[in-house]
DNA sequence: CTGGCTGCAAATCTTTTGCATCCTG
DNA sequence: CAGGATGCAAAAGATTTGCAGCCAG
C-alpha cells in the first residue's frame, strides 16, 4: 500500500502519512483547514502549505477527488468509486449517495458539442437531525 | 416585468436594472468579478458590494441560481428552469445541459434519511474549441 | 546526494461587512 | 419620508506562493 503511493512518484513524508491517515475512510467530506486543524492537533508543525501541497498532489494522482457541492469551501473525498452527493440545506453536512442503478443512462458524448468524461449529481434535501429539529 | 420585481420587495435602482439587463438571457454563467467588470464599463461607480449584494438578492428570492460546478468561484445563471451543466475540464467554459428525458427516476425522499429537495448533476468533459486544439 | 517536500509568512483572490449617504416607492 | 440600497474601504476567509532548509528514496 506504501509502495503504491512510491510507485506513483509520491512521497512518504510523516506529514503525508498523518494526512492519508486522517483520510482513510473518511466519510466527512471535509475541507483544507479541517484536515489542517483536526491533524494539527497530533502534529504540531503541520502547516496549511503542507495540506495543501499534499491534497493537489493526491488529487492530481486520482488518489482522493475535490468535490463541489458546498459553494463556500473545497470539500475532499478520499472515496474515489462512483457515488454522488447530498448536502443539507439546513446545516451544511454532506452524505454520499451510492450510484446502483445507474441512474444516468447519458451518451457518453454529444452533450451540446462537449466529449463527456464524468459525471457527478448534487442533491439538496434535508438530513434526519435537522428534519427532526423543527426550522 | 419590473412590477414583477417590486412586487417581492425588489426595489429597483439603476444599478440593479444594469445588472438585470447584463444577466437576461446570459448563457455564460459569469462570475461575480464578471458581471462587475463587464458592467462598470458603462457604469463607473458600479461597486463590488453591490453586485453581491444584488446577486444575493436575487438568489433569495430565486430569481437567479448559484451554481457549483466551478471549484474556484462561484458562479450565476438566470436561467431558472430545470437543466444542469456541463463544465471543460480544459478551459473551465460551462455549457447548458437540458433536463429532458428527465434523466433522473430519483426517489423524493429517503435517500441516507435525507429527504430531498431537489438535485442538479455536474457534467465533466471536454468542449469542442479545445477537443480541435490538441492537447 | 538530489529533487521533491516542509514550514513560515506574505501575497492573492474571492466574498463579506460597517457605515455614512442616497434614493426608490 | 423611511427603509432599503449604494459605494467605499477595510475585514475576513480560503487558497496559493516564494524561499531557505530538510529528508525520503
């Protein structure tokens, strides 16, 4: 798993391994400053160039994507399968929507002149807490 | 149609009436800094605080989207009706995708205990002025 | 060893805000 | 007239960058 990350031309450097620790399994979509404040802790030399640096350079290798869905932040997923995502409107948390059933039977080209490469839904609801909890 | 906009507590200044003119029937999704500098051609005392202000407005009030496909800024379309968007990986142009065949047999509530309002799908892919012009 | 990585701080860019003044309705 | 809107400039955030020194491979 380590050689993966060295056959790619990316180093291991404990701040990378704090970093892609923190991300394993991360299910929280979280930002540049979450992961800089939540490794921080552990790590008190960590700076944000660091997080930053490391996050372009898993995003650019395909190992995490930079998802869009909050207008205010970039938000990053190390789960790099195939889903979607919803965001509630009420307090910001995003939930990942699995993609069984295909939902999208799109061409995979022709879309107003554009090759199509990928795909990828925003749903805008209300999460359970915030429903339950009255406006 | 300026009775339309007072009617939902939209007083309506010059300025305002300059940034609705250089939004209808907009099909670029501009940025806030474009829709700025685009307008301050003609109209010098045009201020940053206005437009914002002006944009927020509108969304509030669901005259113009806000939409999320560009990682780097946000960007606004006064195209309000049902359709997605489609982005060049690129040159970052965003084009229009119709919502025909309503694509989506999405169920209106339950997904991860949300329950959804609505949804919007970012395409990715490559337009046909950067497909002619190699890499 | 050497090129890539780190940490710091400053710079940049986008967006927001405070406030006195203005002007639409 | 009154309350909302404007313009300016400063503030606030998020992200990027320059650079000297460090360290993984």
């Amino acid at each position: 798993m380590m050689k993966e990350y060295r056959n790619i031309g990316f180093k291991l450097t404990p701040q990378r391994l704090a970093i892609l620790d923190h991300l394993q399994g991360n299910k929280s979509h979280p930002t540049a400053d979450e992961i800089y404040r939540a490794i921080s802790k552990r790590f008190p030399t960590m700076s944000f160039a660091t997080v930053y640096n490391t996050l372009e350079a898993l995003k650019k290798r395909g190992m995490i994507l930079e998802i869009t869905i909050d207008p205010d932040k970039k938000r990053f997923d190390p789960d790099t399968t195939a889903h979607h995502h919803i965001i509630c409107i009420r307090c910001g948390k995003v939930g990942d929507v699995p993609d069984n059933q295909s939902v999208l039977n799109m061409p995979k080209i022709g879309i107003r002149g554009f090759k199509i490469t990928k795909w990828h839904i925003d749903f805008h609801g209300i999460c359970k807490e915030c429903e339950g909890s009255g406006s």
